[in-house]
C-alpha cells in the first residue's frame, strides 16, 4: 500500500482536470491505496467553495470532495493564502475543508510516497 497526497490547481468547471483528480483518488481507494491529504492550491481552491450550485445534470463538485473526505478518511486543505486572495476564508458553517498554510502540505509530503498534481 502507498501513501498518496493529490494537489489540485484546477478550477471545478472550467476544465476537466479537477473531476479527474476526483476520479484519481476514488481508483486509488478502490485500489487499497491511502490518501494523506488533498491539497487545494491556485484557482483549485474554487473547489471548497459550499456555495457553488451546479445545474442539476452536473457534479456538484464541492460536495463530491465532501463525500469524498468521509469516505478516504483524509484531509481536504486549502491554502489559506491563495483562498483568502480569491475570496475563499474559511469562515462560516463549512467544516469540511481546512485552511492551511504551505507548509503543512509539504509537512505532509514527509508521510507520502507519491505527489500527483492535477
């Protein structure tokens, strides 16, 4: 079994890649595989954006991640940085992602075998 941390520079609806990295992480699950951490960095931080409301024949992106944490167990973190220079705080009710800063990613990098980037 191998460690994996994913991060995500991609927006949620501007191109396919952040649904891809989704996909990843489900196949890696389905592989046995653990997934130390989600990291949301760049224009990926519009991911952990709760108000996002998709029409209804499309992933609500947001919540998919959210689903996605529950079930791998890990950790969705966004940085705070880049999140609080496009809007995204980290205040009020989500719990579901976790401001953090650059250096707790790569902190975390020390528990991983593999980094893969989408």
């Amino acid at each position: 079994m191998s460690r994996y941390s994913v991060l995500v520079t991609s927006p949620p609806y501007d191109n396919d890649r952040a649904s891809r990295a989704l996909a990843f992480c489900h196949h890696l699950l389905a592989d046995g595989q653990e997934i130390e951490q989600i990291f949301f960095y760049q224009a990926g931080i519009y991911n952990a954006m709760p108000q996002m409301n998709p029409p209804n024949d499309e992933v609500n992106i947001y919540q998919a991640w959210c689903d996605l944490k529950l079930k791998a167990q890990t950790s969705l973190r966004v940085c705070m940085t880049a999140g609080d220079k496009r809007g995204v705080t980290g205040t009020g009710e989500d719990k579901a992602f976790e401001h953090t800063g650059l250096s707790d990613f790569f902190t975390s990098l020390h528990q991983c075998e593999h980094l893969v980037q989408f």
